[in-house]
C-alpha cells in the first residue's frame, strides 16, 4: 500500500524506527537479564586517563582504573577495579552485597585477586589483579583479561570489563607496534609467535637484582616462587647496630635446596647457608642465617636462590627476618642452642671426632650445657686436643680429658698460651676410645658463645679453610672479615692456625656398661700444705678454685672436709668415745670427678670408708652447710648408674659387691640384691622387721628370734616410701660428744648425712672376721646402716663401707 501524505510517510518511518531500536535493546538468549552489553567502542590509547565513572542506570558496575596497561617481560602488572553497588531501588545486590570475582586471561597469568568481595547496597569496594608477563614473552606481545563480578545472591546481576595487557622491554615498545583490538586472540603481532613459557605466579617480581629488592619487615613472613628457572630473590631490611637477627626459611617446596646469602649495601658477603641442621633431622634442608649481628646501621641485602639452579611455576617458599633483641646481650632463644654436634650431652651421645678433624661452631648453650666428644687413641702415639674460641665475648671454655670408662678424668685443662682457650696434649697407655668434656667458666651460655674443636697428632697443626660447617655452598663461600685466628702455643713452637670444617661428625650411640682397668698415671704430687708427698698425680683446676689432686690422700685435701670430718670423727679417732665411724679415721683417694653442673665439668671429692665428700662449687660460701656435699653413692651402685650430673648418668651393671660383712662370703648380700626391692612400701609403723633377703634377690622371714626393741618399726619416710626400725632411727638421732669433745649435740643432719632410706630393712646372714652373724641391713640413698645384736656397745650400729665398694665399682680396683 502506497502512502502518499508526507506526514502520514513520516509517523510510520519513525514508528518503524523506534519498534526497531526497541528490538535492538532486548537481550540476547544467553545474557543475563540485568547485564550490562558490553560496548563496542575503539581500542584504547596507550595513555591512562582518569578513571571511569559508574553508570547508575545500572544495579552494578566494574570500574577498571586503565583499559590498557604496558608492563616489563618477567614482570607483573597491576590492575585495580572498583565495584560500585547502585543504590537498590534499581535492584542492587542485596543483603551483604557478597560478589564472585572471575579472572580470564588468554596469554598472561592473573593471580592477586579475591574470590569474592562484599559490597553493602549504596557501596563501593575495590580489589586488584597482578597479571604476569612471563620472561619469554617477545616484547609488543599484547593480551587481553576479562574480569567479571556476579552477585551471588541474585546472578542476573553481574558486570564485566576486558583490558588489554602490552609486554614492553624498559617501558619501551619495539618500533612495530602491533593493532590492539578487543578480540579473545589479538590480531596484530610483531615477528613470530612468541613460544609460551612458564607461567610464574611471584608478586614481589622483578626482584632478580640488589637495586630489585623488595623491603621485608622483622617478623612478617613473605611468600616466595622461585621461578623460572635460575631465578634468584633478593630482599632487604635496615638493620640496626647491635640487633641481633635470624633469617629463615620457613617453609619450603620439595624439589628445590634454596641457600642465602646476606650483603651489605656494597654487595660484601657477610653470611651464607645452605642447610642448616634442625634438631638433628638430616632430611631438613632448610637453610637459616642465625642470630646475625648487625654490625652498623644501614641496609642489608638478602639474597634466595636454589643451590642447584632450579625453579618452576608451583616451587614456593616462606621467608622471614626475625627480630630477636637488642643490646650487646641478647636474650636466649632456647630453640637457637642446637648445633650441628647436639646433642652431645653424656659421654653416651659423644660425637665421634677423628684425627686431623675440626668440628666447628659448637655451641655452650643453654647456660650449664655440657659437650662431649670420643676419639680413638693408640698406645705410643701423642695426641693434642684444642679449643679456639677466636676470643668471642662470654666464650671461656674448659676441657676434662675422660678415660674409656667416660667417668675417670685423665687431664684437665682451663687456660694455655695466654688465651682463654684450653689446650691438652695427651699419650695413652692403652688403645681404646676416649672422651673430652667441654664446658664454659661459670656454666654461662647463650646461642652466641660458639667454639671449634681441634684432633691433632701432637706437634701437627690442622689448617683448614675457612667454611660455614652447617652450609655446603656450590657457587658461593663467605670470608669472614671479623673473625680473626687465635694464637695456640704448643710446646716450643706457635702455630696461628685458620678455621674449617672436618667431616661431618656422626653420631654414636655406644652405652657405657663395663668398668675397666688400666695403670693410672702416677706422678708426685703435694697434697696441701700441712700433708706429706703421695703418690698420685695433680692437675691444674679451674680459675678460682685449688689445684685438683688425683691419688692417695690420708689427710685432707681442703680444710672444710676436714671441718666435716671432725664434728663427728675427731672423738672417735682420739678414743674420747667408743662409737662407730661416720666416715672413717682417715681419707682414701682424692680425685677429680666430672660433673656437669660443676663450674668447668670437673669437682673435688674425696673417698673415706664410709662415703665421699665433694666439692662441687667453688664459689659457694664455705659457711653454707651444703658448701661440702655427700654423694647418693648407694642409689648409684644398686640402680647401676653412675652419676655425673644432676640429670645425667652413665648405665653400669648394678654392684655386685656385698654390703656388709666380709666380701668373699658368697651368700651374703649384694648391691644388685637390692635393686628389685626399691619400690614404695606401705607404713607398717609399729610392726617388727622380719623379712630376709638373699644374694639372689628373693626374700623370705626370719626363722630366729628378732629382736623386738630394735627390729620395730618406728617411723615412716613418706619421701620415699620406706620403714626406719626403732634401732636405726635412735641412731639417727644420737646426741653426743661433738669436735673437740667439749660439747654435746645430734651428732648429724640424718637427711645430710644418709639421704632417705630406698629400701625397707632386711635380716641377712653375713661373715664378719670369718663368723657368720645375723645383721640388719637397710640402704639409704647415701649410705647403709647395719645392726649387728652380737656387737659391744657403740658398735651395734655400723655404716657400711660405701666409700671403699663405690670407689672399686667404679675405677675397678681397691682404694
């Protein structure tokens, strides 16, 4: 049909128009009904220009702050988009405004960003997406990056934005630059196709230089890839003169061995590591730079990289700088005391050192730790043993030489050469393993004093190069600048020697269970001033304390022994009453013994008949009443362990040795007997003692008349659990003649003198001068008591000769 007005042409032409723009806005099948299309506009320029601004036509809007961005290959790329909820009369996500984030990249990888992000109705939020530009890409190479937000509580409401990613080289584009279209695949390229490499997720690249190096913060960790391959991390912190920090990795992928490497701002290496050992765990490689001191303010540079060269896309790290405390002491950090050597507490865990080894960096620390090592040595050979400490504040080490047997101390050595450092040249007269203690003047420690042990042959001085021993570096060493070599003197020469690592040490486990017997060496020595020579040798003793004396000692080796020994043995050896011994009428054996707690690793003691006194702590008043100790010798020999610190034992056979009586009485009693019959008893308070005990351990009742006076039981140890019959516990608690006679008093500190009884009391046969006799035996911790009826009066009640049986269970012959 023919319209010939004019206006009627025109209303249908502009009726027709608007039903077909009408058509045009609908949306398409797949397009959600609230989606904003997106627009078909240019390409964007290279230039940012100011943010876009939300369309509140819309119920959401995704703002991107550039539509195009140039980045560097090996580099990212930083995007940051604003969701902007439009107010909800036109619908906007409501509730918590909770978005799903989506990211599609056709060429470079997106990492960065949220899963989600919550936007309240009438609210913006912002987020970022770091897109990478792997080191491959050929520069001019361009890619595209959709990102999309949908409102998880109603997805029809969502919006979308594509951006365009362009690989420079310096910010600078090579001369072609190719077309940029908003296609998935972009049209215009420079040169090939350029062969997609590794797709590196790392947000703290490029940081493959020192003038590259990201800040990190004390006590923050960072999360590193190392990736590509070769790649290499550097950081940097300003350090603080005097602080002390640790650099560790915290976590690291299988199938990379990362080291480090700290420098100060002129590229000087000052520190490197490889693997550093963990609580002993030899499949932890882990390297870690511990509590480095600052030297002078200014920046430091850390450096992470596999030690083999390698890298990949999914090989992560954690690294942290931590702070550990200022001042020129710092405070201990308990888990930084474990050295490549520990644990070596007890001659048991000594660590094997071999000669022409150095074991380096050992470690005092906590304060109190002790460190062994064992070494073999043959008969007619000289061998030297020396500590260098390079003169390091609080480091002042002493060193035991031990027997086989770990318990006999053959030398001791505190200061040689005009240096802190001890230094001990030694000859065996029999083949066999033997041991070395190292401890710190005054048991002080911290994760600071470090020292390096040295197994020589006599007069041959090892000269080893100078090597982090924790660090096994395959392109990097570090030289120290400010640890200089000590000066050790040996016999008429001076050797300066440098540091290195020997072998790695391994451990060994041997248990020490036997007691040897060997010929002791035998030198003249004077033992105190007022005494005559004896045969037995002298060794120096540590600062502040006499020379310790090892052999036959009649007399005392040091007054306040003697002051003990009179109070209760002074009337008895000038017959002013007839009584039994506390100790004995004279000493035995002076020796040096090794004690972990004691100042140096070695103390004073001296053996009587009866029982040891010690002297394990030089500077504690010679008033205190504990200044003189008295040894659990009785424990030891019934549990089989020989102590050498207050928590530290060597294992041995139980003592089969008799308790009282004559020692070749083949029925009576030993201290192995004993040793099933320490459990806790109940209180029995007010009944007679009549159980029996044999060599064999079994126990029975006594057949005979037992005494009833004597044999009741009279008082409880609830401490340990055990009876006291009533003819013991009077003992205990005798009044008498004291010192000089002049004067009456409890003769002892029972706890003192015995210790608590481990045993309950038993009836045993035993042969005293070849005649059998019934006796009552009962152990305590430090002493045995025994009542023999048949005896005169003042002798009913004997200690037993615990000082003579220890001292042969434990050296192997006869004081």
């Amino acid at each position: 049909m023919r319209l010939a007005h004019p206006f009627t042409r025109a209303l249908v032409s502009i009726c027709f128009t608007l039903l077909l723009a009408g058509l045009m806005l609908l949306p398409a099948a797949d397009m959600p009904a609230l989606a904003r299309p997106q627009p078909q506009s240019a390409p964007p320029t290279a230039t940012q220009g100011p943010s876009p601004t939300a369309d509140p036509g819309f119920p959401v809007d995704l703002l991107p702050d550039s539509k195009q961005k140039y980045g560097n290959v090996g580099s990212f790329v930083t995007y940051n988009f604003t969701i902007v909820n439009n107010t909800a009369a036109l619908g906007g996500c409501p509730g918590t405004g909770l978005f799903t984030i989506s990211v599609t990249s056709n060429t470079f990888q997106a990492s960065g960003y949220p899963g989600s992000r919550s936007v309240a109705p009438g609210t913006s939020g912002t987020f970022s997406v770091n897109l990478f530009i792997p080191a491959t890409t050929i520069p001019g190479t361009s890619a595209t990056m959709t990102v999309e937000v949908i409102c998880q509580a109603d997805t029809d409401i969502s919006d979308s934005e594509q951006v365009i990613t362009t690989a420079t080289i310096n910010n600078s584009l090579p001369t072609t630059t190719p077309t940029v279209t908003l296609t998935a695949v972009p049209t215009g390229t420079t040169g090939p196709t350029p062969t997609q490499g590794p797709i590196c997720i790392d947000p703290f690249e490029p940081d493959n230089l020192l003038t590259q190096a990201n800040e990190i913060l004390p006590d923050v960790a960072q999360n590193h890839t190392i990736c590509p391959k070769g790649d290499e991390d550097f950081v940097y912190f300003g350090g603080v003169a005097g602080k002390v920090y640790t650099i560790d990795i915290l976590a690291m992928d299988p199938g990379i061995d990362l080291t480090l490497s700290l420098y100060d701002e002129a590229g000087n290496l000052l520190a490197f590591n490889n693997d550093f050992p963990r609580n002993n765990d030899a499949s932890d490689i882990k390297p870690r730079i511990q509590s480095w001191r600052a030297p002078a303010n200014g920046r430091y540079y850390i450096k992470v990289r596999d030690d083999a060269g390698r890298g990949g896309t999914d090989l992560k790290y954690s690294i942290e700088l931590q702070s550990e405390s200022y001042g020129p002491t710092p405070t201990l950090v308990r888990e930084l005391c474990t050295d490549l050597f520990e644990p070596d507490g007890v001659p048991e865990q000594a660590r094997l050192v071999v000669v022409r080894e150095v074991q380096p960096n050992h470690r005092f620390c906590p304060s109190g730790d002790a460190d062994w090592v064992r070494f073999f040595a043959k008969t007619g050979q000289r061998y030297t043993l020396r500590v260098d400490s390079q003169s390091r504040p609080g480091a002042d080490p002493v060193m035991v030489l031990v027997d086989r047997d770990g318990a006999t101390i053959l030398d001791f050595n505190d200061d040689t050469g005009g240096t802190l450092d001890p230094r001990i040249e030694f000859q065996p007269v029999v083949d066999g393993f033997y041991f070395a203690q190292l401890k710190n003047v005054g048991d002080i420690g911290s994760q600071f004093i470090a020292y390096d042990f040295y197994f020589e042959p006599a007069g041959v001085a090892t000269t080893p190069t100078t090597t982090n021993p924790t660090t096994n570096p395959t392109t990097e060493t570090a030289t120290s600048t400010t640890q200089t070599a000590t000066t050790a003197t040996s016999g008429s020469g001076t050797v300066t020697p440098t540091r290195t690592p020997g072998p790695t040490p391994t451990q060994d486990q041997t248990q020490i269970a036997t007691i040897v017997t060997y010929p002791a060496p035998t030198q003249t020595a004077l033992i105190g001033a007022t005494q005559t020579a004896v045969a037995g040798s002298s060794m120096d003793g540590i600062k502040g304390a006499p020379t310790f004396i090892n052999g036959a000692a009649k007399d005392f080796v040091d007054p306040s022994l003697r002051n003990v020994w009179s109070r209760t043995d002074q009337v008895v050896a000038a017959r002013q009453v007839d009584r039994s011994w506390m100790w004995g009428p004279s000493g035995l054996v002076a020796r040096a013994e090794v004690y972990s707690q004691s100042n140096g690793g070695a103390r004073q003691v001296q053996y009587f008949d009866k029982a040891r006194m010690e002297i394990t702590d030089w500077s504690r008043d010679r008033n205190n009443p504990w200044f003189v100790t008295n040894g659990l010798l009785v424990k030891e020999l019934i549990q089989g362990e020989l102590q050498i610190g207050d928590a530290e034992f060597i294992k041995r056979a139980p003592a089969a040795i008799a308790v009282a009586g004559d020692a070749d009485y083949a029925q009576a009693p030993t201290y192995a007997s004993f040793a099933k019959h320490t459990e806790r008893a109940s209180d029995r308070t007010g009944q007679l003692a009549s159980a029996t005990l044999r060599r064999d351990g079994s126990t029975g009742t006594q057949s005979g008349a037992v005494p009833q006076d004597a044999a009741r039981l009279a008082h409880y140890v609830s401490e340990t659990g055990h009876n006291i019959p009533q003819v013991f516990w009077d003992f205990l608690n005798a009044q008498g003649p004291v010192g000089n006679g002049q004067q009456n008093d409890v003769l002892v500190d029972w706890v003192f003198a015995m210790g608590y009884p481990v045993s309950e009391p038993y009836w045993t046969k035993v042969k005293i001068s070849g005649v059998e006799h019934d006796v009552l035996v009962q152990a305590f911790q430090r002493r045995v008591l025994t009542y023999t009826p048949t005896n005169p009066d003042g002798w009913k009640v004997e200690m037993g000769n615990v000082g003579r049986h220890y001292y042969t269970w434990r050296y192997g012959r006869q004081p």
